[in-house]
C-alpha cells in the first residue's frame, strides 16, 4: 500500500534520477545495433538505471515499472512509454561493457568529488583467495599497496 511518505520519497528519487541521469553521458554510449531502431540506447539504459534505483530485480519488473510511472515521472525522466523486455534485453545483451564501465568510473568519481559516496565500511584490509590489498579510499594516497606472500 503506498502511504503518503513512499510518495514523497518516490518523487524524491525521481528528482534526483532525473538531474543526475543527465550527467552520465547515456548518450556517448556506442549503440551496437544497426538499422532502424525504435528506441535510443540512451533511453534504454536510462530506464535501466531507474529501475536498479527502484530494486526491480529483472527486465519484467523493469517493463512493469515504466508502465507505471505516473505522467509526472515520465515527464521528468523522459520516459514516454512502457519499454518492453524483450526491446531492452537484446542491445544490453549486444553492449560492450568497457563503454559502460568508463561511464561508471566517472560517475563514481564525480560523487566522490561532490562529497556525495559515505565510507562507513570499518575494514581496511580485504583479503579474496589469500590475495590482500588495501582500499584506496581510506588510505593515504602516497601509502604503497602491500600484497601478502601465499604462505603454503
């Protein structure tokens, strides 16, 4: 049932999505079809990205939720439409992942300029198959990264 805060949080989130989607650069992503397309890439991975921001776990929540986006989420998001499953599943599918990563690594960076990123993790160290290494976003810059010998 939504409540009169959920509503409010939602057109939070969809204030925020919509001022920062526009600083990902979705539309400098190379689109890997050719043809006639009835969707942009751009709008495409911009759905995508609110729906991770709405915890849809799949491309059928995904398609229900642009459904139901009220008139004024689809207008602050510029998402006209309902955007089927399938229409999204086949260019993500074809998409190469280094675009997306270099759109990711600038977003990240961009938060953490605006002081937006909280770093509340209480470990410094991580350790994966024996391998140790230390996080950069804790540490000193200058602080050489130190990898511990497999002792077997």
């Amino acid at each position: 049932m939504k409540t009169i805060s959920n509503l409010r949080v939602t057109r939070q989130t969809v204030g925020h999505l919509a001022a920062r989607t526009a600083e990902l650069g979705l539309g400098n992503v190379p689109d890997p079809r050719t043809g006639k397309t009835n969707w942009k890439l751009s709008t495409i991975l911009k759905a995508c990205v609110v729906g991770m921001a709405a915890g849809c776990k799949g491309l059928g929540e995904l398609e229900d939720l642009t459904a139901s986006l009220s008139r004024g989420s689809r207008k602050a998001l510029q998402l006209w439409r309902r955007l089927p499953d399938t229409t999204a599943r086949n260019p993500l599918c074809r998409l190469n992942p280094d675009h997306l990563r270099k759109m990711l690594h600038a977003s990240v960076r961009n938060a953490q300029r605006r002081k937006q990123l909280v770093h509340d993790f209480p470990l410094r160290v991580a350790s994966l198959d024996g391998k140790v290494t230390s996080t950069w976003l804790l540490d000193d810059p200058k602080a050489k990264v130190k990898f511990a010998k497999n002792k077997r």
